[in-house]
C-alpha cells in the first residue's frame, strides 16, 4: 500500500505555550532558524510524502502565509545579493503540495482527522501530529510507511515512556511480532492509575487506512469530552490488523516549554551555524554553575 498523502493536525489552542501563543500559533514557534511545523513538513516530504493537508483553525493563518511565495522579499534579497537566503525561503514553499481545512470547532484529535476525509479519499495515508518534532537517521514516518506496506495495514509510531509519564498519551496492548515491529490488540487514551495496557506510548506518527472515517463518523466524545483518534484506533484494530513500529530516533513535544527547550538546544547543537559557539556557551555555563554549586 502505497502512501502518497499526509494530514498534520494544527489546530490546538496551543495553551501550555502562553502567552507565547497567543495570536502566534503554536507550530509556527521557531526551532532555531525555522518554524516547528517545518520540521514536521521536511520529514513528510523525506518520507515520499506528495500531498499534506494541514488541519488549521481561524488563528494560524500565518502557517498559510509561511508555505506560500513571498515574490516583494526574494526580488529584494536578490536585489541585493543573497541568493541563498532567495532561495531557502522559495524552498519552503515548495516542500511539498500544501492544501489547509479549517477545524471549525475545537473537537478533538479524532475530529481533526476526520476533517481530511475528502482529501483522502480511500487511499492509505499518514498522521503526524504538527507539535510532535523527530530527530532521526531515516525519517520516522518512513520506519512507520517500510512496516505499513510490509504488513500491509495500519501502523502507528510508539516508543516506552516512563510510568509516570504514561498518563499523557495512548497507551498500547501489544505482542511481539519482529523486532521492533509489534501487533496492536488494544489501547486507551490517557490511561489513569491502574488503567495502562504498557508504557508503549503512542508518539505522533501514525499510517492509516481510510477505514478510520467511517469510525470516526460515530466516535462519541470520550477523554476530555472530546472525539479521540485513539478511541477510533481502538475499534480499527479489532476489525483490521494494526501494528507499531517502536521507532528508532528522539522526539520532542514542543507544545510544551520543556520539549520546546530541549529541542532547541539539540537542533541548534546540530546546526552548523550556531552549533559550535552553542557547544563552548553550554560548557561555560556548566562550569559556572558547578562552581556556584561548589561555593
Ligand atoms: C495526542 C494523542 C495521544 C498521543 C499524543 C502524543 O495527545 O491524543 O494519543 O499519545 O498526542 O503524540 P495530546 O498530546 O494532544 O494530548
């Protein structure tokens, strides 16, 4: 099964980032030198990935503005000299085929992936979650889209988390199928005390089949009051095989301060700019700290 499209659901109110986020959305935060859902985009498009829907809402307009051309800034950067800056803002824009819909109401994940019905059709296709960041050898949605086709069924993305930080995300009933490749059997939103399957966490890739919206039609609120995609998931694998690829790479959840911060410092560590003078700040910062701790 061959998977051409990507949806990125964009459209969360972004409220562990204020009041960052206030009129910027949360995606369009920059990680060093480009925004969070850039990253997302780049790893789509290194995956094979065509065509990208993003789920906004009436506030991101700005990531519709970032995607686009900006003819008035490149004419004046190579008006005066800097093709290369001319270029690397016309590379943005053509990353990928960029469609957007508007998630009307704030209804939940499993809403937001509903909204991509008609842009899917009845192919498979891929969900990454536009806060959720990977640092990889081989892009993350490729390891999920090598074991979809191989298997030949849904697949979503996981790696272990700790007990006390399972509470955050779906949880997965799993056995082991190849390596790291495992069978889905169950899974639940947000699991409280006594309710984890395992510390299997679903982490913001996902491969699925278009047998999704029709369980998506009728998923009831649940977590929170609102439709989740792990409710839906939950009824999918059941009536069609699902597996998890426990994935090889870091991810960051920068919808929150910590990950946002964390992600920073990692990419800017990798960046051939600000990578070196970072590496010599970060050591004489430790060494100031240890000897404050010391005196
Ligand atoms: C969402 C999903 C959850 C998943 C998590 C991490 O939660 O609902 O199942 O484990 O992303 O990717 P959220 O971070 O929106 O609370």
């Amino acid at each position: 099964m061959k998977v051409r499209k990507a949806v990125i659901p964009a459209a969360g109110l972004g409220t562990r980032m204020l009041p960052a986020t206030k009129t910027v959305p949360k995606e369009m935060l920059p990680l060093v030198d480009k925004p969070v859902i850039q990253y997302v985009v780049e790893e789509a498009a290194a995956a094979g990935i065509e065509d990208i829907l993003i789920v906004t809402n009436r506030a991101k307009s700005a990531m519709d503005d970032y995607f686009d051309y900006h003819p008035e800034l490149e004419e004046r950067l190579l008006r005066s000299g800097k093709e290369q800056e001319a270029a690397t803002i016309r590379r943005c824009a053509d990353l990928c085929n960029i469609f957007y819909v508007r998630q009307k109401e704030t209804k939940g994940l499993g809403h937001a992936v509903w909204r991509a019905r008609n842009f899917v059709g009845k192919e498979p296709f891929a969900v990454l979650l536009g806060d959720d960041v990977m640092k990889s050898k081989t892009p993350v949605l490729a390891q999920l889209i090598s074991a979809s086709e191989k298997y030949g069924c849904s697949c979503v993305g996981t790696q272990q988390v700790e007990d006390s930080q399972i509470s955050k995300y779906s949880s997965l009933k799993l056995s082991p199928l190849d390596g790291r490749i495992y069978t889905v059997h169950d899974m639940n939103e947000k699991p409280g005390p006594g309710e984890k399957f395992s510390n299997f966490a679903i982490l913001g890739r996902y491969v699925l089949t278009s047998s999704i919206f029709d369980i998506l039609e009728r998923t009831p609120p649940g977590h929170g009051g609102e439709i989740q995609l792990t409710d839906a998931l939950k009824e999918l694998c059941r009536k069609e095989r699902m597996v998890a690829v426990e994935f090889e790479g870091r991810r960051y959840d920068t919808g929150n301060l910590k990950g946002f911060l964390e992600a920073t410092i990692d990419f800017a560590l990798e960046n051939e700019e600000s990578g070196p003078w970072l590496r010599q700040f970060i050591l004489d910062k430790a060494a100031e700290l240890a000897y404050n701790c010391r005196s």
